[in-house]
C-alpha cells in the first residue's frame, strides 16, 4: 500500500489553520497597542556567549518567525527558542532581547516548526510536563516532541565550559492520552494491528529508525491514521 509523505511543514498544518489576522513587521515597528503588548517583556541576557555549545532549538542565529502572544498573532518577528529554560526570545526592534511570557504564548513557528504552549492535567496527560511542545505531526494521532537541554560544566585548559546535550521526548496520542515512545519497539507497540504495515512503509521509504528516529515515528503515526480510515 502507498503512504503519503509528509515534510514537517506538511505534518504540522502550520499555515494553513491560521484563524487570525498576523500582524507584519511594519505594523509592530509602528508602536500600536499590539506590539507594545508584545515588547513588554523583561529583558533577556544571553549567558555562555562565548561557548560552542548553546541553549537554543538547532542553533543561536535570530530567524524570523510568528507567535500568537495574547491574542495577538505577529509576523516576521525575530526569534530564539531557549530549550534549556524552555523560553521563547525576541528581538526588539531598538535592539534588546525580550523574554515573552510563556503563560501568554499559545503558539509560535520557526524554523517550519510550530511549538504549542501545552498545561499538564489540561492539553496534556497530568504526569507530563506544562511547556511548550513541538507538534511533530497534526492529525488524529497527534504527536507532539519536548525538546529539552542540560546544561554540564567541563575544565578545559584551566577553564569552565558549558555544554547543552540535547535529549527529545516523543508522545503519541491515543485512546485519549499521550503515551511516552521512545524507541521503535515501544511505538509498533502502539499499532499492533498495523504493525506488519507499518513495518513496510518504514522498509519502502528506507527510513532507518535507529539513524532517524523523528522521521521514522512521524511517517508511522501518518501511515497510522491512513490505515485506520481504511
């Protein structure tokens, strides 16, 4: 059987189910109600500036993206997401880094991802963690990833260093709540009725899941949702 392939724009509907008007660079420059609502924040101050290593999503370069911050959807606003503090950063236009209030930050897209501010016990299952989650694929067997850092200390040359390994938690929906996957045993698990199936889709598009594990659990939750409206 053929599977549809999905991109990770396709996956996440991002531009698609936008319900609000956005609001554009030259609107927000303008110092209307809006984008002083938006640049209200406290100042953000980059720490271990000078490590290799960082604390944001894939890497420390501002890239435009949009938010939904109190209502309000803004466009082309330059951004860093914090992993390791799970924060998001914007560039105000005099110059400051602004931390955004997480508790007023629906959603926001970057990169062609789109994180959404989830609460535990309320979007999410109880035991998981309130934050913001990237939605890794859209549809009825929704399935989000928690992208998260530490932050370890080494001495090199008399001198302390920072380093932020990176760790991703995957969960997948179904029967009403989010079951924590992490390998691929653990998300056939999931599909047993499909698994043969699955297994296939996985084989044809020559997707190893060991060497690309988000690829691999995202085509299997949509090769899912194909085959369960069979």
């Amino acid at each position: 059987m053929a599977v549809k392939s999905f991109g990770q724009n396709e996956l996440t509907n991002a531009s698609s189910a936008r319900e609000t008007i956005a609001y554009p660079v030259a609107l927000y420059k303008a110092a209307t109600s809006q984008s002083q609502n938006l640049y209200n924040g406290r100042q953000y101050y980059m720490y271990d500036s000078r490590s290799e290593e960082h604390q944001f999503f894939l890497d420390r370069k501002w890239k435009k993206g949009s938010v939904l911050y109190d209502g309000q959807l803004f466009d082309s606003i330059p951004m860093l997401y914090d992993i390791f503090q799970d924060e998001l950063v914007i560039k105000h236009f005099n110059g400051d880094d602004l931390l955004l209030q997480s508790e007023k930050t629906d959603y926001f897209e970057v990169n062609g991802h789109r994180f959404e501010r989830m609460e535990a016990g309320k979007n999410i299952d109880a035991q998981m963690r309130t934050g913001f989650y990237d939605v890794l694929y859209n549809g009825k067997t929704r399935t989000l990833v928690r992208r998260s850092k530490q932050r370890q200390e080494t001495i090199q040359d008399k001198r302390v260093t920072a380093l932020f390994p990176q760790k991703d938690f995957f969960y997948i929906s179904k029967n009403g709540r989010y079951n924590a996957v992490h390998s691929r045993k653990s998300v056939f698990s999931l599909f047993p009725e499909h698994k043969k199936e699955l297994r296939k889709v996985l084989k044809d598009q020559k997707i190893r899941f060991k060497k690309n594990r988000e690829l691999a659990i995202a085509r299997i939750v949509a090769a899912y949702d194909e085959l369960a409206r069979l």
